[in-house]
C-alpha cells in the first residue's frame, strides 16, 4: 500500500511540475487553533515537525498550486521533493502529504481536519491564512 501512495505522490508531482501552472499568491491555511510561524511552514510540509503545540499537524499538498509552492516556499523542484519523502518513507516509515486536486478540495480539508494544514490561491473564506508568499 505504501509503494502504491507513493507511486501516485510521485506521479502527480511529477505531473504538476510540468504543467507549468504556477499562481501569483500561495496563502497557507491552518485548521481553526493551529498557530505557525512563516518559518515553520517549510519544515511541516517536509515531515520535520509534527505539532504545533498539542495539536498533530496533518499538512496536505494541493496539485493546482504545487509547483508553485515547492519554488516559493519549500525552495525545491518536484523530484527534489518527491526523493525527499522517498527517503523518509523508507528511513522513518512517514509518509507523504495526501494530494488534493484544488484549492476547495484543499479548502475543505483544512476545515475538516484537526490539524490540517495546506496552501491554496486565494484567501477562503471561513479560513485564517497563516502566511502569504
């Protein structure tokens, strides 16, 4: 199953970064009581930090705004990435971000998980952005 879930995080990165779709603005929201620096947002989503207080994060990737969120904020390209969580999931047993498709897929994530952290194009509403790059 692992193999699997990451086959398909690596097929859709690989697909997103060549797209070339890329957004002006990427906002990173958190589920309501998750309170994060701009400086801790590069290391949840690469699997480097896992709360924020008492609450488990749960950081998921969305695929319309991905290659622009690797190059604006993680400072990587797609395979960079991709090998990233190759690595974690064989020497830790972590596992990738799931992929959402939009920014309402990643929206409603966000809303419906405790914890849950993601990036979209536009400011939602009923959701608090915690950066803007």
């Amino acid at each position: 199953m692992r193999s699997r879930t990451l086959a398909l995080f690596l097929g859709i990165t690989i697909a997103t970064c060549t797209s070339g779709a890329a957004a002006d603005d990427l906002y990173v929201i958190c589920s309501a009581g998750v309170v994060l620096q701009p400086s801790e947002i590069r290391n949840v989503f690469i699997g480097e930090k896992a709360f924020a207080g008492s609450a488990k994060l749960v950081p998921a990737d969305n695929s319309a705004a991905q290659a622009a969120f690797l190059e604006k904020v993680l400072k990587l390209d797609a395979v960079k990435y991709a090998g990233l969580w190759t690595k974690k999931s064989f020497r830790d047993g972590a596992n990738p971000p799931p992929v959402k498709s939009s920014d309402a897929e990643a929206i409603a994530f966000v809303k419906s998980t405790a914890g849950g952290c993601s990036y979209v194009t536009s400011i939602p509403a009923g959701v608090t952005p915690i950066a803007k790059f």
